[in-house]
C-alpha cells in the first residue's frame, strides 16, 4: 500500500468535486427544495436569503471546501472509482452534515424538524454524486 499523498491529483479532483458540489446543490437547493428549505425556517425570522440576495462567492467558496474534504479523504483512502466514490461521499457527507445540522438544531432557530431531515438527505445526496464525480476523476489521474 502506498502511503504517498498525491498533490496534483488532490487539487485537481478537489476542484472538479467543489464545482460539481456547487451545481448539484444548486438544483437540488434552489430549484427542488426551495420552497421547502424557505418554509422550514425554525422560529427565527429572515433566515433565509431570497435569490437575489444570495452571496455566489461564499456558497461557491463552500462548496469547494467540501469538493477538497472530500479529494483528501479519497486521496487518503486511494478511492479510485465513481461506485467507491459515491457510497464514501455520501456516507462522510452524512456524518458531516448530520454533526453540524444536529448541533445546530440544538443551538439555534434556523430550521425546524423537518428542514433538518430535509438538509440531511438533500445534502448526502449531494455529496454521494460530488463523490462519485471525484472518483471518476481519480480513475483517470495517474498515482
């Protein structure tokens, strides 16, 4: 087993992953659950950003976070293939998500019950194709 971290392949396979974590969070996010995410607001008001307020470069910015989170840990585990790539995303999408949704839950008003559930699925579910997006490209760069 090599125990080499692979630079190049980590910058580039982050990169593709936050780009594709920001499209399928925007359909998923601001086409599909829109309305839900909006209405599940917890008891604080003016929570949520209207679409012409959103702030592209900080959801951008995360969104790329994520893409590199989850190239380190495939690097790591030399994760090598859309199928490994999927089921790994989404499983450390899942946990990562569901700390903070769950500590947030506990600690503020930003959304109810159900935005919580809402955000875990809909977040996993993003983070099983970032993941997979990123094991196609680690196929395809060499060691």
């Amino acid at each position: 087993m090599s125990t080499t971290f692979n630079s190049k392949k980590f910058l580039i396979s982050g990169l593709v992953g936050g780009i594709v974590s920001f499209f399928v969070g925007f359909l998923i996010y601001g086409i599909l659950l829109a309305k839900l995410m909006g209405a599940s607001t917890g008891t604080a008001t003016n929570v949520m950003r209207g679409a012409d307020e959103m702030v592209y470069w900080s959801i951008m910015l995360g969104s790329l976070f994520m893409g590199f989170t989850l190239a380190y840990i495939f690097e790591l585990a030399k994760i090598k293939s859309i199928g490994a790539g999927m089921i790994v995303g989404a499983i450390a999408g899942f946990l990562i998500i569901a700390g903070h949704d769950f500590t947030s839950y506990g600690t503020a008003n930003l959304f109810n019950l159900n935005g919580l559930v809402a955000d875990v699925l809909a977040s996993t579910l993003m983070q099983a194709i970032t993941g997979a997006a990123i094991g196609f490209i680690n196929a395809r760069l060499k060691d």
